[in-house]
C-alpha cells in the first residue's frame, strides 16, 4: 500500500518532468523564434543591402562618445571610390578640414531638435586620396539609460559628379540670362518652351506670354508665310538653320534677326526640341549700309564719291569698247568757289556745292553719272556718244545752266559758274585714271582761258601744264628776287583834257622765263594765296611811287590799284590799307581800289558790308571790266562804289556794233544817275573818243592816252601833258 510519503514524492517527480518538458518545449520554441529572428534580420539587412545597392550608398555610424566613425559599403565589388572603414575612425581623419566645422554644427542642430534629420554636403578622402562630394543623411539609432544620443546612423552617396552638373547647369544658367542674344527653347512643332531675358528685352514677350504659342507669333510682313514654313522645314530635315529673316516684336515694330537653329535630341521615343538664338542685327545692317554709302557717295551732296565714279566709269569704258562707241568724262570746278566760301562761311559753302550739285544732275539727266570729286570738283560721265561735238553739247547746256543764280536760302542767292575740261575715251585715254587726268588738265586750260568756259583736252596741253607747274614754283621767289615791277597808265578826264590819275599795273620780268603777262601769273597767285603777299606789296609800291609824284608836284594825282578777290575776302585788308597810306602818307581819298564785276556780283550783299570797310577809310572803289559780268545796274544800288570802267570789249566796236554803242550809252546814263563816276577802258581811236564824249563820259584810259609806262616815264608823260594843255595842246604826245 501506497502511503502519503510515496504518493507525494511520485507527485513531485512527476511536476519535475512536466517543468523539464516544458522548458525543453520552451528551448525549443525560443530557438525557433531566434532562428526566425535572425533569417527576418538577415532579409532585412540583405533588403537594405539591395536598397543601398540600387541608390550607390554607403552605410555610415557614428559613436558620439568616441567620437568615432565606421562606414561600410553593401557590396565590395562595386565602389565609387570612397574607401571602407571597418574600424572606426575620427571625423577629422575622412571629412575636408574646411568642412568638418559645419558637418558638425548641423549635426548639433539635429541632435537639438531644430531638424527633423541630420544633413549635410561636405568633402571626404576617396580611396585615391582625392577630396570627393557626398551627401550624408542619418538619425539616432542608440541611446544611453539616461536617454543620452550614443549613436547615429546612416548613408552616404557620393555627389561629385552631380555637383559638377550642378554647377554646369547653374553657369549655363546663369549665361543664359546675361547673354545679349535671344534664346528660345522650341518643342518639335515649333511651339515655345521656355524663353531667356534677352529674348523678352528684344522681342517685348514675357516666358509666361509665349509659353505653348507657336513661333509664328514673331512672323514679319517682310516675309511671306511660305517662307517661315521653308525656314522650320529645313531645321526639321536638317536639324539645323542659319540664316536672317525679319521678326516683329509685342509692340509691331519690325526688325531684322540673324538666327541660328539647332535640334537637341531627347531620349528615346521622345520628340526632339529646338533650340534658336536671336540676334538683333537691324542697327548692324544700317551701319553697314551707312559705311558702304560712306564709301561710296559723298555725304554732302549724296553723288558718288571718287572711288564709285572709278567703278562706274571702268564699267563705262568696258561698254564702250564691247558696243564701239565713245565715254566723254567732263571735269568741272566752280570758278572762284574758294573766295566765295571763304567770303560767306562754310556753312554757306556747302548749300553752295549742294545747289550746284541738283543744278548739274538736273541738266544732264539721270541716266547719267554725276560725281562730286573734293572741294568744289563735280566729274560728269556721259555714256554712248556717237561724236565729240556731244559732249561739247552737254557742256555748254551746263554753263548756261548756271547762268541762273543758285539760291542757297530764302534770301540769298549766288552767281558762280563753271570751268569745264573734257576727255574723251578711246581718244584721250583707255583708262578712268588717264582720262579724269586729262579731263582736269583741260579744266585747268579752261580756266586760264577766262573761266566759265569748256575745253577739250590735247595733247599740246601738257605741255602748257608743265609750263604753269614750273612758274608757280618760280612764282614764289619773285619778290625775294625783285623780279616785280609795276606799270602805270595814266587816266584822262575828257572835261577837263587832264590827267587826273593812272592805274597800277603789276608785271612780272623772270630772269629765266623773260616777261610772264598777267593772265597767267595772277591767277596762280590767287591759287597758291600769293596774291596777299604780293597784293600787299604792290599797294605799298604804288602809294610810294605816288608819294614820290606828289613831292615833285603832282598833288592832284589819284592812283588806282587792282584788289584781288582774296584780299577783299581773306585776311584783315582794310587793315593793310589804313597801314599803308599811314605809312606813305598818302591822302585816302587820293587811293582807288578795283574789283571786278564778277567777283562782285557773285554776293552783292555780303560784298557790300565788306566794301563798306573801306569807304569808311576814305579810298574810292571801282567795278574793273563792267559789263563782263552777269548783274545789272540796280546791283549797284547795293554797293558803296564810286567808279564803273566799261570793258574795251564794248570800247572796241563802238564805231561799228549798234548794239555796243547803245550799251555803252546805256551805262554811262545809268551811272551818271546812280551818281558814279565812268572810266571807259581800251580807247584806242579819236573816233572812239569822240563818242565816249559826246555821250558824256567822265574819263578815258587806253593807247590813245598812253600805254603802260615804268615810274620815269609815266612821271615825265604827265608833265609833259600838263605843259602841252598849258600850251593849247589837246592831243597825246
């Protein structure tokens, strides 16, 4: 029988077997748990390892009471070069020491709570020792029983390269937005994308404006639509344009663009975009149009220029001789343009050279080629003549043209007209060179023939030319080598059979060229601006001579001195006179100064105030050679003139020509009103004499008097004239 001890010792064995089963149940239970646990934490870290993997990021923790970092990579195989650190390392060991400062100032905002995560961009060593960009990314992972940060944990990728795109994009963008070309962004129907502050500056659209609309918004009436439809054909099968087209801006203004279009292609499967720079290039193509005009035509009175007429002219030549027909080339200068310009200021000057410019165009037509030289030099190209006698044509149409004053304003006109020299190809010359070389020496022929004429050239004129070249260098000694000397022949007042006065005549004895007559020195004196030294001198000769006169007795004696037109425009004249009678001693009203008709008429009014100077001295002022010129008597009115002298060229017919006689009658009632004294030039006849006083002229002056005579003889003709009239004697000796 089984007693209570048995019964409870059987029941404890058996509880220790039930608890022995249960904690071998238990054992096994928890290994299987801790198996599980462990294949979920190796799917886990194999999940992370495949994330971090896909991403290029390395796994990183750091001990923030060691201060000490590890980082690992999940796949050796591959790297990016940021080495592994399996032991632990200091900070300052991996991170740029420029960098660490902030790496660990954000890491303390983080732990502050101020971020929800710590982040950061710095520089680390990679496994070649280069500094390297990553981008670090972590969050608490272990703490101490206080609740203390132990650890902190997380990735880290490296961001070099994208840092390099970073920053190639921030410069392209930033170069986009600073360029001065207009840049657009195009999808494949041509449809803006996107836009960069030059193309709003150039063409007034805002990005947001043209977003979506297509590129026909800029399309220009200078074009057909056609036309931009051939232009985005081409950039679609080419893939590129280049070209210039007009555009309109926002505002309806149309300019002129230089574009350049290229294709970018997307990625596969992706429809291609278009990208187009702009440039304005409207003020461009004005300055290159105003720099070809420059070089070609003359600004101020907008003919061609020199270098045109060259290309003009060749092309004329080539035509001629293809088709066998004739080019004449006229040269024309604008007699005494320098003296009226000098006179009326260059203002006045260019209105000048621009009136005389329409008057030349206008008389030979369009189809012709009129060209302005320099200065006051006009070059005349007529094409297809079938004889020379046609351009001797053109040529006198152009003198009479210019018979009409030119008007320059409202309130004035001028007289001028032109000498005129003719070449003619293949005659004179077979190049533009030689033929407006020739065409100038003609000119010049025609202006020592007496101005506001036309001459053909010929050989012989280079001869002539050569000539003059030679006395204007000689011209300049003539003073220092006293090879001048003047002339005088005496005046006659037919009223009183006295001599009342003699005109000063300069000549010029060269020891190497023998007498040179004054038709051909003066007027290179007056073109090498000689003619103020010398003027000046004969003045000074001439009041000396008739000082010398008065204190042998000729008291009464007036003395008439030839002014050039320089010397009344340029310089301060009135002064040298005032000088020049100071010095002399010579009485004003004893001096009388000549100009010529043409000279004065060619601006009575601005002559008259320069006159007006020397009247105000007390000296006389005579119109030289009256009738020459293209005025008419009331001209006078405007001139404070005491003496007209009628030209020997009206004196000499008077016996003969109608028409002379009733002019010279005319002038002399028309003086004598106007209160002017009359000198008649060139008497050479009784018969002459006679009419002249008949008709009541004032005084005469020619060979029935006397000629020219040097100082002596001048001085003894004129006392023996006085002596003669003491004696009853009336006529000449």
């Amino acid at each position: 029988m089984i007693d209570h001890a048995d019964l409870l010792m059987l029941g404890i064995i058996l509880l220790v077997l039930a608890l022995v089963a249960a904690l071998i149940v238990l054992m096994t239970l928890r290994r299987r748990s801790e198996r599980a646990y462990v294949r979920e934490l190796r799917e886990r870290e194999e999940r992370l390892k495949l994330a971090l993997w896909a991403t290029g990021e390395h796994y990183w923790d750091y001990d923030l009471v060691a201060d000490k970092l590890r980082r690992s990579q999940p796949d050796e195989t591959v790297s990016d070069g940021l080495p592994q650190l399996p032991q632990r390392v200091e900070l300052a060991q991996v991170i740029h020491p420029d960098d660490l400062p902030l790496a660990r100032e954000r890491l303390r905002k983080y732990l502050e709570g101020a971020t929800p995560m710590f982040r950061s961009e710095h520089r680390v060593l990679d496994v070649n020792g280069d500094w390297v960009w990553i981008r670090a990314r972590g969050r608490v992972v272990a703490r101490d029983a206080d609740g203390s940060v132990r650890r902190v944990a997380g990735t880290a990728l490296n961001i070099t390269s994208d840092r390099h795109i970073e920053r190639e994009r921030r410069i392209a963008s930033a170069v986009l937005r600073n360029m001065n070309e207009a840049v657009t962004v195009l999808d494949s129907d041509f449809r803006f994308v996107s836009v960069n502050p030059a193309f709003t500056r150039m063409t007034g659209y805002e990005d947001e404006q043209v977003a979506g609309r297509s590129a026909d918004l800029l399309d220009s009436t200078q074009h057909d639509p056609a036309f931009y439809r051939h232009v985005r054909d081409i950039a679609t099968r080419q893939g590129r344009f280049s070209g210039e087209m007009w555009q309109r801006r926002k505002d309806g203004e149309e300019f002129l663009c230089a574009i350049e279009t290229s294709v970018v292609q997307e990625a596969e499967g992706e429809p291609p975009l278009y990208v187009a720079v702009l440039n304005d290039i409207t003020q461009q193509k004005r300055t290159e149009q105003e720099l070809r005009y420059l070089a070609n035509f003359d600004t101020l009175t907008n003919l061609p220029n020199r270098t045109l007429l060259s290309e003009r002219l060749s092309r004329a030549i080539v035509r001629a001789r293809r088709e066998n027909n004739r080019v004449a080339v006229l040269f024309l200068d604008l007699d005494r343009f320098k003296d009226i310009n000098d006179s009326l200021g260059h203002a006045a000057g260019d209105r000048i050279l621009r009136s005389a410019a329409v008057r030349l165009q206008q008389t030979v037509g369009q189809h012709h080629t009129v060209a302005r030289l320099s200065g006051d030099e006009f070059t005349v190209v007529l094409e297809n003549l079938d004889s020379l006698a046609d351009a001797d044509k053109t040529a006198r149409e152009i003198i009479m043209a210019f018979e009409a004053p030119l008007i320059i304003d409202e309130r004035q006109e001028i007289s001028i007209s032109p000498s005129i020299g003719i070449s003619v190809y293949p005659d004179h010359g077979q190049v533009p060179t030689e033929l407006l070389k020739q065409a100038d020496t003609a000119m010049y022929q025609a202006k020592a023939a007496g101005r506001r004429t036309f001459i053909r050239y010929d050989d012989a004129m280079d001869v002539s030319i050569r000539r003059r070249a030679t006395l204007a260098g000689a011209l300049r000694k003539v003073i220092d080598r006293g090879e001048l000397h003047l002339a005088y022949q005496p005046r006659l007042a037919l009223r009183s059979s006295r001599i009342t006065g003699v005109e000063a005549l300069l000549r010029w004895t060269s020891a190497e060229h023998g007498e040179i007559p004054p038709s051909v020195f003066i007027p290179l004196a007056e073109e090498s601006g000689l003619i103020l030294e010398i003027g000046e001198w004969v003045l000074r000769e001439a009041c000396l001579t008739l000082q010398r006169w008065r204190q042998h007795g000729l008291a009464d004696l007036n003395i008439a001195v030839n002014m050039s037109v320089l010397q009344l425009l340029r310089g301060n004249f009135p002064d040298v006179v005032r000088r020049v009678l100071a010095d002399t001693g010579i009485p004003p009203g004893a001096l009388e100064l000549e100009l010529t008709e043409s000279v004065l008429m060619a601006n009575a009014v601005q002559t008259a105030n320069k006159l007006q100077a020397f009247r105000e001295i007390g000296v006389s002022l005579a119109i030289d050679d009256f009738g020459t010129g293209y005025s008419s008597l009331a001209y006078l009115k405007r001139l404070p003139i005491t003496t007209i002298k009628i030209d020997k060229e009206f004196i000499n017919d008077l016996s003969r020509d109608p028409d002379d006689a009733a002019i010279t009658s005319t002038v002399i009632t028309m003086a004598h009103s106007l209160g002017l004294n009359v000198v008649a030039e060139g008497v050479e006849t009784q018969a002459q004499l006679d009419f002249l006083r008949a008709k009541g002229c004032d005084e005469v002056q020619g060979f029935w008097v006397s000629p020219p005579l040097d100082t002596h003889e001048c001085l003894s003709f004129i006392r023996h004239w006085g002596q003669a009239r003491a004696g009853g004697t009336a006529a000449p000796p």
